[in-house]
C-alpha cells in the first residue's frame, strides 16, 4: 500500500476523519473536493463523493486513477435489516449487491446485467485486519452482505424483498458501485458501515438524529483499522 483512498458518500461521514489531521492540502476537480493528508508517513486522499452509486463510482474511479491510489476504504452509515444490528452497530461488508438493478424482464436474476455480477466480494486481508482491530478494541462488528441502490429505503414491503431476494444484513446507496469500480481496477477495498436507522422504525424520523454519532463511530474504529494497517 503506497496510497490510500478514503471515501465517504456525505460530507458528515468524513468531517470526524479529517478531525484527526492538522495538515489538510484541498484539491478541487470534477466538481469535487479531494482532501490529502498524511498518516505516520503514509499520503492518503479523503473525499465524500455526494449520495448515489454515480457520484460514488465517480470519486471512486478518481481516487485510483486521478490520485493514484492502491488501496480504498469507505466508511459511512447504513440502514440495519438484520434484527441482530441496533443503532450505531458496525458492519463490514464481505460482499456487495445492486438491490435496484433489475433486468429480470430478459430472464436474468435481480442484480445481475450480463458482464457483472450479482455479488462483488469485498478484500478478505482488509476485513482480517478490520476484525483483528475490532477483537482487540472490545468493538462489536459483524461481516455481512450490504445492499446497495439509489433510493432511501424506508418501506418495509421493499426492505422484506431486498433481504428475502439478497439476503442482506444492511442498506446504503453507494457501496456496490464503489465495489464494481475497485474489482474492476484489481483495487483492495473495504466497506465500513454504522447502522443509523433499523427496519422496525420510521427510518425518515431519526436519520439525522443518528447520523452523526454513527458516522462517528464508523470513523473512530476506521483510524484505529488505519493503525493497524500502517504497521
């Protein structure tokens, strides 16, 4: 790893990141902002790419190919469907679908357009490190499946099909784009989440509330994954 991408998808989930740096170099291109700073001698760009798979495929694919970095992290807030994950509870994905893509019309499986693949798994050192950090932290985190799209889901009916058809643990709108980019471009990457809404309530009604706290906490173990990593 000579450089790391860090990736958020709104500007509240990497303000708790760059916190921890004094030296922030700002550089502006495609509509965007891209924050370097520097680790224990070890150059990493932060960026939030703005919600949705497309921005998010953007600044992933800017990241690496723009910035010239090998190696990506993200670390946000998702939505819990497994009962198991309560508010601020870490996830890490061990692998990633597209819930809303669907071609099903042509015959093929919700997910999938010919070419990909339903599934993108995610980078099996990088989870190893993550757990290693989590056990030795006392932190609690679960590996599982995170379902991704470009809508807030706040329907039960909806939930109940992407967890029946995907069996997913967890709901956000960037990662699987992000995991599409980074397979493609043989890029080692990890996908962090903080759980800030669950399926058993009214989703719209607290997500500010929790958003901050849980992308704060997916941030705090980030640097600790970052520690470990830089040894």
């Amino acid at each position: 790893m000579t450089k790391l991408a860090i990736m958020g998808a709104m500007e509240e989930e990497i303000e708790p990141l760059l916190a921890y740096f004094d030296k922030v170099n700002v550089v502006e291109y495609a509509n965007n902002k891209y924050y370097e700073v520097n680790y224990n001698g070890l150059d990493i760009v932060i960026a939030y790419s703005k919600i949705g798979k497309v921005f998010a495929s953007l600044t992933a694919s800017t990241m690496i190919e723009k910035f010239g970095c090998d190696t990506l992290l993200f670390s946000g807030v998702a939505g819990g469907i497994n009962p198991k994950l309560k508010i601020g509870d870490l996830i890490i994905a061990d692998k990633l679908c597209q819930h809303d893509l669907d071609i099903t019309a042509f015959g093929h499986p919700h997910g999938y357009v010919p070419g990909g693949k339903v599934f993108v798994e995610t980078s099996k050192e990088l989870r190893d490190v993550a757990i290693k950090v989590a056990k030795e932290n006392d932190l609690k985190v679960i590996e599982g499946i995170i379902a991704t799209g470009d809508q807030f889901v706040h329907s039960t009916q909806r939930k109940e099909f992407i967890e029946n058809t995907f069996n997913a643990d967890a709901l956000e709108m960037e990662g699987a784009s992000v995991a599409v980019v980074c397979d493609a471009l043989n890029v080692p990457f990890f996908i962090l989440r903080a759980i800030s809404d669950t399926a058993d309530m009214d989703a719209g009604f607290d997500f500010d509330e929790f958003l901050k706290s849980s992308a704060k906490n997916s941030a705090d173990y980030l640097i600790k994954i970052l520690k470990e990593l830089k040894k």
